[in-house]
C-alpha cells in the first residue's frame, strides 16, 4: 500500500506533465483557443482525464495561467530589486522583459493569455491576476525605490510602470505574435533604447 | 431584367448586413473565436451564403477587420493633422484615441483582432495592416508636424507613436475587455493625463 504522501507526488507529476502539454498545445502557432477535445488529444490522454487532474477547460486554462505566472517568479524578483543608478536600472529592467518575452517564449504566453481572456468575464480577470499585475507591480516597486531614493519624480509609480510595459509588451507582439515584423519591422535593439531614453527623459528626478 | 449595377447595388447591401451581424458575433463577450457555422446562425443566414459573399472563414474575419479600419478614418484623419501647440495637441489625440476605444467600441473590435490574429500567419498581418497600423502612422505623421516645427525633438516618430498609442491601447484593454477595472481600477482620466506628461516631457523640443 503506497502512503498519501506518495500517491500525491504521482498525481502531481502526472499533472505536471499535462500541463507542459497543455501549454504548447494553447499556444500552437495557427491553432490558437482550442477546444477542450483537442486539448485531450494534444495531452495524449481523454477529456475525463483532464477532468479529473484539472477540472472543467476554463480551469485547464487557469492551470496554465497559474503555471506561467510560477515560472516569472524569477524574473519577477529581479524586477522588484531596483539597480544603484536610475537609467542603468530601467535599461536592465526593459532588457529583461524584452529578452523573455521574445527570446524565451514569454511574448507567447502573453499572447495566450489575452486570445484567452479577452472579453471572458473568467480569463481575462484571471489572466491579468496570474500573468500581467505580478509583473506591472513588480516593476511599480522597482520603480518606489528609485522614488524613494529622489533619483524619479514622485509620480503614480503604477501608472509609470504601464507605461513603460506596454510599448514593450505591444512591440513585442506586434512583431512575433501578430507577424507585423515583415511589412512592418521594427529594429528591437533601437526600441528598447528608445524607449528607455523616452522613460528616463520623462520620470527623472528634475 | 435588372442592371448590373441594381444587382451590384443589391448585393452590396446584403453584404453590409450581414457584415454588421458578422461584427457584433465577432466581438460578443464570453464567446470569442465563434466558428464558421456559429457565424452564420448569428448573420441568420446558411453557410454557404456566408462563402458567397466571402469566402471562407479567413475570408470573413478579414472583411470585418477592413471595415473596421474604414470606419476608423474619420479618426485617423483627425489624428493626422497636428494641432498648433504641442502638448495640446497631444492630449488632443490622446483624449480622442482613448474615447473612441473606451466610449465607442474600438477597444472591442481591437481585441477581437488581436483574438483572431495572435500566432495565426494570415490573420495577424491582417490586423496589423488593416486596423493597428493605419492609427500608428497617423500618429506618427502628427508627430512629424511637431518635429517639423522645432516643437518635438527629432527621434524615430513611429517608435514614438507606438510608445505613445501602446499605454493606451493596453489601459483600455486592461479595463474593459480583459476585466481589470475590478480588481485593479485605473482612473482613466487620470491615467490619460498621465501618459501625456510623461510624453512632452519626453519629447518636447529643449
């Protein structure tokens, strides 16, 4: 008889090694929201067994959302610690949200996670919970820091935060996830700084 | 016996209204990404009547997102031409672009493109080429005006406009079609009025 302890290590693996399935089949490049049949078939297994290790497709989805906001935990953490020098801080900050998101898959999550829950009255909640606010706060406390220290201007640290996120974030979609970087490419080295030069102008401390 | 241009005529209006059904499908909340069968029951019409005055499902999701872009002119038109003082003529646009997304349905129907076109080869182009980019370049021809002037420093004007427009584009979304107002609020006024200082202060001229 094998102990509980045991058994729950199993189950835990068995879902572990669905959700890695079920994340590239959520992000399957011309594919995108699929139906929960195919995501059973993607995971190799039967729908009632997504049931059982999961619970109905909107909790698949959240799963993955859960899963996805585990992994940014790192970069998350360095977010949150601001750097000695307000432009060398914001540039290591822009770097690395760039470099995640379109070089380590990041850009697709994201991506998922808005086909997901744009105008779902479930997913988009849990979407911007899971995935987006860890990331927009980790960023507003990096941002306190440089407040605090008189190196920023004392400004809606929040407010900042999205400001410098999104034109990242939307750059970045806009070329991989949305393929506007054919008829429209956009030199990502020369953004970033552009948009680093733009933030720094905008928020130092006068 | 008709005219070829009363039968033209007839089946332009036809196709009007079903693409007006098409759009509110398109964009119905909880239920994204219909099929092309949901498609037709909601245009009341068979499927086969949709591949007439389309084509197939692509061919629908396309002709909604060009409509969309011509019923964006008046806006781009009026974002094209620069106002005489810089930082009004930013809020102008800004207050413009925010009330048309937030008030009129664009934040919809830009989600719904970024639905349809996220990792999808035709679709996402399409999206860009049709609805994103022609606000973008709009932007970014109001923005030359000001550099033109001497009243704006001489950058990359479409980095600027993406930098400008992307906090927008992702406040309203935030909000609304992804449900954040809940749980994370964001005064828009505020926010707006934000993103406009934190521009001129970034790119006015010295």
């Amino acid at each position: 008889m094998r102990s509980k302890g045991a058994r729950n290590a199993r189950f835990d693996e068995r879902r572990a090694e669905l959700l890695d399935r079920l994340r590239a089949r959520l992000t399957q490049r011309g594919a995108m929201r699929p139906t929960l049949r195919e995501l059973a078939m993607s995971a190799e297994c039967s729908v009632s067994t997504l049931n059982h290790y999961f619970g109905r497709r909107d909790d698949i989805v959240m799963a993955v959302f859960e899963d996805s906001g585990q992994r940014g935990q790192g970069q998350f953490q360095v977010t949150r610690k601001a750097g000695p020098e307000f432009e060398n801080s914001i540039r290591d900050a822009v770097i690395l949200s760039w470099t995640v998101m379109t070089r380590h898959g990041v850009a697709a999550m994201l991506a998922m996670g808005m086909v997901e829950g744009m105008r779902d009255d479930l997913l988009g909640p849990a979407f911007i919970d899971t995935m987006f606010e860890p990331f927009v706060i980790a960023l507003a406390e990096r941002l306190d820091t440089h407040v605090a220290r008189g190196q920023m201007r004392d400004v809606d640290t929040r407010m900042a935060a999205l400001a410098l996120a999104s034109p990242l974030l939307l750059g970045a979609l806009h070329q991989g996830e949305l393929g506007g970087a054919k008829a429209y490419p956009l030199d990502g080295e020369a953004f970033v700084d552009h948009v680093v030069q733009g933030f720094v102008r905008a928020y130092r401390a006068d």
